[in-house]
C-alpha cells in the first residue's frame, strides 16, 4: 500500500508525457508541437519512409491479451485467494525457475568475462603497472632532484651574510643576460 501512491503518481506522468510526445485528437499543442510528430518521425525510417505502418488490431489484441494474462498470473500466483507469505511458489518450477531466477546467468557470465578477465586481468593491471613504474618513477624522480637540489643550496648557505647579496645579484645579472638574449 506504501508504493500505490508512488506507482499513481508515476503513471499519470506517464501519460501525460505520452500524450505530450504523441498528442492525439488536437492540431498542435499550443502551435508548437504538431499532432503525431514522433509517430512520424520514426515512421520516417520505416517500410516506405513515408508513413506510418497502419494499426494492426491483431497486435494490439495479442500484446494486450498476453500483458493481461501476465497480469492475471501475477495475481494468482501472489495476490489471490491469500497474501503471498512463506517460501517463493515459483521455486517448485524446478530448474525452469533456477534459470529464470539467475537471469539466465548474466551476472556470472559478466562478472566472470567482463569483470573479471577484461577489466581486471587487461585494464587494471595496465593502470597497475602505469602507476608502479610511471607514475611513481616521476614521484622519485621529483623527490631526489629535491634532495640533491637541496644539498646543493645548502653548501650555498655557509652562514657568511656577506655571500647572500652577491649570490642575489648574480642572479639578477643571469636574468638579465637571458632576458637580453632571448630578445
């Protein structure tokens, strides 16, 4: 009973996007949307390309005949003469309903094909391998020019205040002399 309102609400805006996308009985819908213009469209690559195939009542009997025995189905199975309560009634289908009920084993096949061999055996270990040698080869390379860039400036750094001001405008002639040349 939780979910009726949920289902209502859903449904009604179902329909109404139906009758939005595919307005029937009005010219158009407030001049902007003509009457029957999806139908046409996919009718425009279909037989002919010109118009839409013409209704078949027989279709429409057999769809409607066949959701409405699922339907009833549903309700016998679940709903009528009492609630559904206790174990699954399907499951004395046998191995009929182990297939059906294992989606015809599309999760196994895809967790162990797709999953399992293609991303995990081909793409992470190619993104495992990048990462190990690549990317932490770079996170090396960065942290030993540091340290012996480091070591460097610190022979720089003698304690003699005298040598900082001359190591400033060497650089600044440096620059200067880049600047000039790449001129």
């Amino acid at each position: 009973m939780v979910m009726v309102i949920p289902m209502g609400i859903l449904g009604f805006s179902a329909v109404v996007a139906g009758w939005l996308a595919n307005p029937i009985g009005v010219p158009s819908i407030f001049g902007l949307i003509p009457s029957h213009w999806l139908t046409e469209y996919f009718a425009s690559g279909l037989h002919d390309g010109h118009h839409a195939p013409p209704f078949n009542i027989g279709i429409a009997v057999i769809s409607n005949v066949v959701a409405a025995a699922g339907i009833g189905l549903a309700a016998l199975t679940y709903a009528w003469p009492r609630p559904f309560t206790g174990a699954d009634p399907l499951s004395k289908g046998g191995p009929l309903h182990t297939l059906l009920a294992q989606r015809y084993y599309m999760d196994d096949l895809y967790e162990g094909l797709i999953v399992g061999r293609v991303f995990y055996r081909t793409i992470a270990a190619i993104t495992d391998w990048f990462d190990r040698n690549i990317v932490d080869g770079m996170v090396g390379l960065v942290g030993w020019i540091s340290r012996n860039i480091g070591s460097l400036i610190a022979l720089a750094q003698n304690g003699q205040v005298q040598t900082y001001p001359l190591v400033a405008a060497a650089g600044g002639v440096v620059i200067i002399i880049l600047f000039l040349a790449l001129r």
